[in-house]
C-alpha cells in the first residue's frame, strides 16, 4: 500500500514538474527570401538553454544538417550565415536535444535580381501585412506587379503593398514582378487563427508529424510547485496518520494479550 502510494507521488510530482522545452524560430532580417550574398542570422529564441538547442535544416542537397557543421556559424542561440547562397534555400528549425522541434521556416535564396520581401513566420488574422518587392541593384522601390496563386492582385507603383487585416483568404503562394528586372521566387504567406497562443504551426497546413510537439503538459510554474508542495505534505501526513494507527493497533494488542497474560497468571496464584 506505501509502494502504490508513493508510486502515485513519483507520477504527480514528474506530470506536475513536467516541462516541453519549446524555442521560436527567428529570421534577421525578417524574409522568407534573400539575395545571394546577402546576411542573415537566425535565433532560437528558447525557454530553456540547457536543452541543448540546435538549428537544422533540409536542403535539396543535404537533410537535417546542423548549424556549424559545414554551414552557417553557431554562437550562443543563433546561427549566422555570411553568404546565402541559392543552396542555401530550405527549410529551418530549431531542435532540441531530447527531441522537440520550433517552427520551420522556408528561406530561398535567389540568384536573380528579384525578390518578394513577405513575413517569414504566419501572419495572424486581422493583422496587416505589407510585402515588398525588391531589386538587388536598384535602391529606390519600382513599380511592382503581385500575384497570389498565379493570378495578378494588385500592381503597386511604389514596389509595396499593404494587405489590411488579412483573413485566412489571402493565404497563398505569392510572387512579384519588377518590369525589366523580372520575376521573384514564390513564397507561402500563411495566415493563422487569432486564437493560437501556442507557437504558430509551420507556414504551410502541415502533415501531422511536421508541426511541432503540443503536449499540454503544466510547466513548473509557482502554481503548479505550490500544488507539488501541497500535494506532497499531504501524502506525508497521511503517511504519518496511518503509521501511527497501525503503531496504537499493536501497542493496544499488546497490552492486552500482556494484560489477559498477566490475569491468567494472578488466576493460578489465587488457585
Ligand atoms: C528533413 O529531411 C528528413 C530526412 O529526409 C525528413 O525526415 C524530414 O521530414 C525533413 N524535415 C522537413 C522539415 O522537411
Ligand atoms: C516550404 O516550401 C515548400 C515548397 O514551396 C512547401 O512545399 C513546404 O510546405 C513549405 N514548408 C513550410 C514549412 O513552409
């Protein structure tokens, strides 16, 4: 009964101290498309260091190759890449040692002169989101075409357009066009519910096992220590309780069958 009891206690006590170790994957400057040459630096904003984050990535090249290890320079929680190059072009995340992974995020690299400047992580409903589209050699913004799944939405003379409170219609993949410069590659713009507080899903409606762990574990919170706390001195006293029972149990047995001894015996002296 003790060894159940305190079976209970190990399982309360690992649920209640049960932590996920999430990160949020960042990209500075924030695109989903670069040119080549350009810098970027990417962060795994995480909630605990000692998880041993990593950043990763899928090439076309090469999968789940770490950050420092042949690409990229990886310093306290964020990854630096001097040179993007269009090989550069994949998906990235960032993983922990035990397993669970941040949000990915598509980065493509191109070697033209065109490139659609668009929110590299979802949007939430009802935000307003701005694109750009840029050349690599022209500093001022030029008039620019945008097109969302093939179709032209809106020509912008001054190479930018504002998409007012996004709705879940303007998802899509989205590209644009600079006249006499040409074309930028494609990227998902995925708008998320307003509810989500948990780290946003993967840009594109992910296949189950691509989006990130959603344990509904409780974290260690001052809540959930003082409910350990709690939770323990009671079992202790309970504990406590039923050993001292079972300890007034015996002693009363004893004095009794001591008593019954000693009046058998004060039987025999009076016979
Ligand atoms: C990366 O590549 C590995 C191995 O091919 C694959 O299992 C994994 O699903 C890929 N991850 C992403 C995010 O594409
Ligand atoms: C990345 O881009 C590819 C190709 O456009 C798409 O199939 C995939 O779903 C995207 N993944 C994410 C996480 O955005």
């Amino acid at each position: 009964m003790k060894e159940t009891s305190l079976q209970c206690l190990l399982i309360l006590i690992s649920l209640l101290s049960c932590t996920t170790h999430q990160a949020r994957l960042t990209v500075s400057p924030s695109s989903s498309q670069f040119f080549e040459g350009d810098f970027v630096s990417l962060s795994c904003e995480e909630d605990d260091s000692s998880a041993g984050w990593t950043l990763r990535r899928n090439t076309s090249k090469q999968q789940r190759t770490q950050c420092g290890d042949g690409w990229g320079r990886w310093s306290g929680s964020s990854c630096s890449i001097s040179y993007m190059d269009p090989l550069e072009s994949g998906v990235y995340w960032c993983e922990s040692r035990d397993g669970p992974i941040s949000n990915m995020v598509n980065l493509t690299v191109t070697g033209g002169s065109v490139i659609l400047q668009s929110p590299v992580l979802p949007v939430m409903e009802g935000d307003d989101v701005t694109l750009l589209c840029k050349t690599k050699t022209t500093p001022s913004n030029l008039p620019a075409a945008f097109y969302k799944d093939g179709s032209l939405i809106r020509k912008q003379p001054t190479g930018h357009m504002t998409i007012q409170h996004v709705s879940r219609s303007d998802e899509g993949l989205c590209k644009c066009d600079i006249s006499g410069h040409g074309e930028s590659p494609s990227s998902w713009i995925t708008v998320t519910d307003k509810h989500t507080t948990t780290p946003p899903p993967t840009s594109t409606p992910p296949p189950a096992s691509t989006s990130p762990p959603d344990f509904s574990c409780v974290p260690l919170s001052l809540f959930s220590l003082v409910l350990t706390v709690s939770v323990i001195s009671s079992v202790c006293v309970l504990v406590l309780v039923v050993l001292l029972v079972l300890l007034v149990r015996r002693q009363v047995q004893r004095k009794s069958e001591w008593s019954s001894g000693t009046a058998d015996v004060a039987l025999l002296i009076n016979y």
